[in-house]
C-alpha cells in the first residue's frame, strides 16, 4: 500500500512540473515576440497616430501611453534632425518643431540599432 501511494505521488509530482515548467516556457517565448513590436500611443490620440518606442506619459495630456502593436506594412516617419528623439509617426508630414519633411525609418536603423557606433 506504501509502495502505491509513493507512486502516485511521485507520477502526480512529475507531471505538475512538467505542465508547469511548459507554461512558463510559453510565456517567455511569448513576450519576446510582443515586446519587439510593441510601440506605445497616447489613449486619447492627442497627437494623432504619433507612437513612441518607449513606455511613459503623453507629453500633452500627461495620460499613460498604451501598447500598441506596430504592423510590419505600417511606414514609421520621424524627423531626420531628431528634434523629438526617438517620436515616430504614422504618416509623412513635416516636424511640428523645425518644420523639416519627415523621413521615412528604415526597418533596419531603428533607434534600438546601435550599428554603426560603439558605447564604451
């Protein structure tokens, strides 16, 4: 009877770790993916469909910013002057700050790239 009950144990032990040793390695996998192509955007569309690449606050309404996946077909424009840092709009236009044409990002020279120069 001894010999019964520790195998039992034992079988519902194994599988309570590998069932969650299996969601915790989905989860991880998962928010690789969503955080690569997440870009945060005022809730309240103060600035139109301006995104950001990092979490904060919106700088006209001071609400929190709101993920928002970026679509691979979505075009970013930014200013070349980076007058805004790293401020990404939706469609062409001119900066609202130096008023230059905005330029279309490409897909390999985003901000988070550091190609090109080294941190020392």
């Amino acid at each position: 009877m001894n010999k019964l009950k520790m195998i039992l144990v034992m079988a519902i032990a194994i599988f309570s770790f590998s069932a969650a040793d299996a969601q915790t390695t989905k989860k991880k996998s998962k928010t690789k993916k969503e955080t690569a192509a997440t870009h945060y955007q005022c809730p309240m569309k103060c600035e139109g469909e301006k995104t950001y690449h990092k979490n904060g606050k919106c700088p006209v309404c001071n609400m929190q910013l709101k993920a928002v996946k970026a679509s691979a077909e979505t075009a970013a424009y930014q200013c070349p002057m980076k007058c805004e840092a790293d401020k990404t709009y939706a469609s062409a236009g001119k900066c609202p700050v130096c008023k230059m044409n905005l330029t279309k990002m490409d897909a390999k020279k985003t901000p988070d790239n550091h190609e090109g120069h080294n941190h020392k």
